[in-house]
C-alpha cells in the first residue's frame, strides 16, 4: 500500500468537508506517534484521528476498485439506509383570541 496515494484521498475528503460548510478540524485531527524502531529507537510517525464523518468522505474519495473501499461504501450505503425514518409532529394551530380559562 502506498501511504502517498491515501494522502491524495484524506486531502479529498478535507476539500469535500470545507466544501459542505463543516470544519475541518472537528473532523481531521493530525498528531505524531511514536513507533519503535530497531535497537529501541523511536521515530515520530503522522497520524491522522477521524470522525466517522471524515471516515465517510475518506470511503467516498477512495478507489472502488479495492475490495476494502468497496466494502467501507457499500457499510456506509446500508447503514445510511438504517437510520431511523423522523415521524412528522403534527402541527399545533395557534388559536387567536382570549385564553379560556379553567
């Protein structure tokens, strides 16, 4: 896997994100993490923490071709499905005129 590639995607979905009046950062949130590398090193690795809706964005902007990504948008699809339907509330008239009293 090319982390190069995936870059192009996440900065994609932070286009898309900016785009629908969202911010970015409640949505992409960059950090280092140490990893440990040979004879008890540690380098500083970029990481980026998501939100299900930069998840979502991230699927969308990502090559169908792969089974993964194929996969990521066909959940997002039948989850999308599953949210419960909002039943109407019926609307209150506003009655003019004196408050009955009781």
């Amino acid at each position: 896997p090319n982390y190069r590639n995936f870059e192009q995607v996440i900065q994609k979905a932070k286009t898309a994100c900016f785009n629908s009046g969202q911010r970015i950062e409640d949505h992409f949130v960059g950090a280092d993490e140490m990893i440990e590398i040979g004879k008890g090193g540690q380098r500083a690795v970029p990481t980026v923490y998501l939100s299900r809706y930069a998840c979502y964005l991230i699927i969308q902007n990502a090559d169908p071709c792969k089974k993964k990504i194929a996969l990521g948008q066909t959940y997002f699809a039948v989850q999308s499905r599953r949210v419960p339907r909002v039943r109407r509330v019926p609307r209150v008239r506003a009655v003019r005129g004196p408050v009955p009293t009781l």
